[in-house]
C-alpha cells in the first residue's frame, strides 16, 4: 500500500455543508528552544517587577525629609521696569568685587569667581519673567551659598571635610541653611584676625554694622515683599559686608 501525498486536502470532508478545506494552513509551526523561551519568560516577569521598583523609587523620593526638598522661593519682587532696573544695578558691586578680590591662590581665585557669580545670577534673576523666575532665583539662592563655602575654604584652608562635603550636598537643596553656616564660620574667622589684629578692627565694626542691617533686610523683604526697594537696600548692605570680608583676604 503506496503512501499518499500529506501536502494533499483529504477528500472526506468534501461536499459536507459548511465545510470549506485550505490546501496550505495559514499557521506556520516554528520550533521555540528551552533557552529562548526562558529568556522570554525572564523578560515578561522582570517588566512587573521593574515597574514596582520604579513605583517604590518614586514614593520614596516624594516622601524624602524637608532638608532634602528644593527650597519654595520668593517670586514676588520687582512690581515695576524702576525697580527691576534698580535691582539690577544694584547686583552688579558683587561683579566688581569678585574682580578686586586678591587671587593669591586657587581658594581666593574661586571665591572671585563665585562673587562674580552671584552678580550675574542676581542680575538674570531680577530680569527674568514667566516660569524660568523661579529657576533663577534658586540660582540666586544657591550662587550665594556657593560663595559663603568658597570664602569660608579661603579663610580656612583646612575645614573639616565633613562639613564640606555635608554643604556640597545640600547645596542645591538648601542653600539657606549652608549660607548660614558658613556665614557664621566666616563672622568667627573675622572676629578672631580683628581681635589680633587692630587695622582690621574698622573693618570689623563696619562690617558687623552691615550685617545686622542686611539681616534686617533681608527679613523684612520676606514679610513684605511688596514694599519696593528693600530688595536693592538688601543688595547695598550685603555688598558693604562682602567688601569687608575682602580685607581680610589682602
């Protein structure tokens, strides 16, 4: 008994009502190895749990301590062109006091450079409109830290590491806090070299004197920010404090 032709419709079904035979099928066998399906299983059971760890990564930076959170600027300011120009012109002593500092070594150099900094970051702040303001004021807010780290490291070449490596990380979180602490890193420096030496002691009184007034400033742009010019009056006093601290970079 001859085989007959695979390739050929068997004719049982023929001529049944409904029945309709394809001489080819449309489904194409292909053979799958042990090692490819395994691998397509890994990948469709990693994609789960891929999304769960994005899902856990993103709950936990939401719920990340305050001290790790970008600071909420102040946005209010510069009601009118007059007081954007004056707050403008204002920014610009930092720029020409980070070109008079003495650069005697690399600590000094970047403290110049910083100071120039925050005139320019202040500046673009002050001119800008729409949602890139509330980029540049934490520009504003962090180039100001940046040059408290940097004069505090030119004062004192050998802080502890710990404390700066703490400021570098949270810097661009909370550059308030490292500006208060390095600002009062400097005013102990400057208090110590005023009280050995006595042709700094001016230089010392005057800038505690601006201090306190920028201090005040400062606050009192925060309660009303409304109120034009305190901004500028802020920007005066502060530049009168950083002109004094130069003194003791010479």
């Amino acid at each position: 008994m001859g085989l007959q032709n695979t390739s050929s419709p068997s004719k049982t079904l023929d001529g049944v009502h409904g029945v309709h035979l394809l001489p080819h099928s449309p489904f194409t066998a292909c053979e799958i190895s042990q090692h490819e399906d395994c691998n397509l299983s890994t990948y469709e059971s990693s994609r789960p749990f891929a999304a769960n760890q994005r899902l856990l990564m993103t709950r936990v930076w939401q719920q990340r301590p305050p001290c790790f959170r970008p600071i909420h600027c102040n946005l209010q300011g510069d009601q009118n062109l007059a007081e954007t120009i004056v707050n403008v012109l204002t920014s610009l002593p930092f720029v020409a006091l980070g070109i008079q500092v003495p650069r005697k070594n690399m600590n000094n150099a970047l403290y110049a450079n910083s100071l120039i900094g925050v005139g320019v970051a202040s500046s673009l702040y002050h001119c800008s409109r729409g949602d890139i303001r509330k980029y540049l004021r934490w520009a504003d807010y962090t180039m100001i830290a940046t040059a408290t780290v940097c004069l505090s490291n030119a004062l004192r070449n050998e802080n502890p590491k710990l404390i700066m490596a703490t400021s570098a990380f949270l810097l661009p979180f909370q550059p308030l806090m490292v500006s208060a602490v390095h600002t009062g890193m400097m005013e102990v420096a400057f208090a110590k070299r005023a009280f050995t030496k006595p042709e700094l002691r001016m230089a010392h009184n005057l800038h505690k004197m601006s201090s306190i007034l920028g201090g005040a400033l400062f606050i009192a742009d925060d309660l009303f920010p409304s109120t034009p010019y305190i901004h500028a009056a802020w920007h005066l006093a502060a530049a009168v404090g950083v002109g004094t601290c130069n003194k003791l970079l010479e």
